[in-house]
C-alpha cells in the first residue's frame, strides 16, 4: 500500500513538474516576443513598421504548439494593452491595438492559431511552411481590413500600404523559423528544458 501511494506521489509530483516547466516556457516565450516586439524599423512608404514579432510567434509555435505558443502571444498582447512598451517603436496601450495598425497586432493571433495548428497536425515539414504562410496571409487580411477601416482607404490602397512592402521579409522570417525552429528544439529537448 505504501508502495502504492509513493508511485502516486512520484506521478503527481511529475505531472506538477512537467504544468509548471510549460507555464514558464510559456512565459519565457511571452517575454521573448515582448523583447523582440519593440525592435522595429519604420518605412516611409507604410504606417505600418518593419517588426520582428512574427518571427518570435513562429518560434514560440513550434516550441510551445498551438495553445501555449498562442497564450504566449496573449500575453505580449495584454502586457502592452496595459501600457508597457512592448509594441513597434516602444509604444503601449489600448490606443495603438485599435489605431489603424492594431489590426496587424490582433493579426497576429491568427498566425499563432494557423502555426500553431499546422505544427502539431501537419505531419510533414512541408505542412509547417504551408501553415506559417498561411497564418502570415490570415494576419495580412485581418489587419488590411482593419487598416483599410482606419484610415479610410481602400482595400487595395491598404493593402499596398501594409502588406506589399513586407512581404520579401516576412518570407525570409518564415524560412528562418523553417529552418532554425526544429533544430532550436532539438537543443531545447537535449538540454531537458522540454
């Protein structure tokens, strides 16, 4: 019997392990993407910067899967909603998510939601690619819309304004993430920290 409850204790004390190992990766990820948040270079030919959040989302993604890597990003979210500086250029606050780039800010769930999905169900490195282009077209659309809504434009004035300038970059963050996630995770495993 004795023998019995210290399997159980041995069980549960893992399984508490193993939720509070994922509430801080989730939280460690949450803060990468707040750091790399701010990092941003602003053009002259979009209201819209030049930012490195996506990138820090397909990461999160692919090391966290869907639901955690999409709290991660919740978290980016709420903390810059209740005004630290976490947004492009070191903004904050409920005025910059529902300004005319906020869409691109709420985009971003989706990315987290389409990667998210596809990493754990693609079953192929193929399907990864295919998720995170088209989590990056779910964003472009949500805050198009949301731009063209904004600032009075049409779709496609919108459209050239937030989306067509960063396209060539985004795809070579995608490819990044492509390339580099599944050998970040492989470190991580090694390492025990997944």
């Amino acid at each position: 019997m004795a023998n019995g409850a210290g399997t159980a204790g041995t069980g549960a004390a893992m399984e508490t392990g193993a939720r509070t190992k994922a509430m801080v990766m989730t939280a460690l990820m949450g803060a990468v993407i707040c750091v790399m948040g701010p990092l941003s270079i602003a053009i002259p030919v979009s209201p819209v910067p030049i930012s490195l959040v996506n990138l820090a989302i397909y990461f999160s993604c692919y090391i966290l899967g869907m639901k955690k890597g999409t709290i991660s990003l919740l978290l980016y979210l709420l903390i810059g909603f209740i005004g630290l500086p976490v947004f492009a250029g070191f903004t904050a606050g409920a005025g910059k998510l529902l300004g005319p780039t906020g869409g691109y800010l709420v985009g971003y769930i989706f990315i987290a939601l389409v990667c998210g999905w596809f990493f754990e169900h693609g079953h192929s490195r193929w399907m990864e690619l295919v998720g995170m282009i088209l989590g990056t077209l779910c964003c472009y659309l949500f805050g198009t819309l949301w731009l063209a809504h904004q600032a009075g434009l049409d779709f496609s004035a919108a459209l050239a304004a937030g989306v067509i300038p960063f396209i060539p970059g985004d795809l070579a963050k995608i490819l990044i993430a492509w390339i580099l996630a599944p050998v970040l995770v492989k470190r991580l495993r090694a390492a025990g920290v997944l």
